[in-house]
C-alpha cells in the first residue's frame, strides 16, 4: 500500500517498545519517521539502527519548548509533517485512573 509513502511522521517515544514498533512498520511503508525521547544515546542509536529514514530529535514530551523545538526542526528538515503518533508515556506508579493525580497525566 501506497497511503503512508512520501509522507513524514513524528512518533514520541519511539525509541523502544511499541513506539520503534511503529516507526519500523511506518519505514517499511516509505515514511519517514522522525523519533523522539529523552535520552539523546538511545534515540541516536535507534534512529541508525532503524536507517537512512529516521531521525532522532531529542524531547521530553512534557515540556512545551520540546514540543515547539521538534516542530520547528522537523519542518527545517522535511518542509511538512503529516503524522504525529502521540507515544510518549511514563507510569510513575501504576494506579487506577480515577485515582491518577493530574499532574502525573500531564506528565
């Protein structure tokens, strides 16, 4: 299938897991992918093991200026973004969601 060729994606937290998951199934179908997380060795190293149609962009998804670096480098290198795949998450405790505090959500 053609539908994801040609097209950019930014996947938070694709580094590992689910994520690298993904960006390795977008690749396959011609994207490229644009990974992200917050520790600069892994995502280097992810994005050259996942090949020439990734890149690492170095963000903590819980901070607003990381949010506007990664846009702002991902248009200066592809021009457009047609993806995004919200991935990023961190369960600091693993509790029911009504007891979740918010703060630990945003995060």
């Amino acid at each position: 299938m053609d539908r994801l060729k040609d097209k950019v994606a930014i996947i938070t937290g694709g580094t590992h897991g689910i994520g690298k998951a993904i960006a390795q199934a977008y690749i396959d179908e011609g994207t490229q992918v644009v990974i992200t997380a917050p520790t600069e060795d892994q995502g280097q190293a992810t994005a050259e093991e996942l090949g020439p149609q990734a890149a690492y962009i170095k963000q903590d998804a819980a901070s607003e200026n990381d949010w506007r670096n990664l846009l702002d480098q991902t248009m200066a290198k592809f021009q457009h973004l047609d993806i995004l795949v919200n991935n990023a998450g961190r369960a600091p405790k693993v509790v029911p969601i009504t007891e979740e505090p918010l703060d630990d959500c945003r995060r």
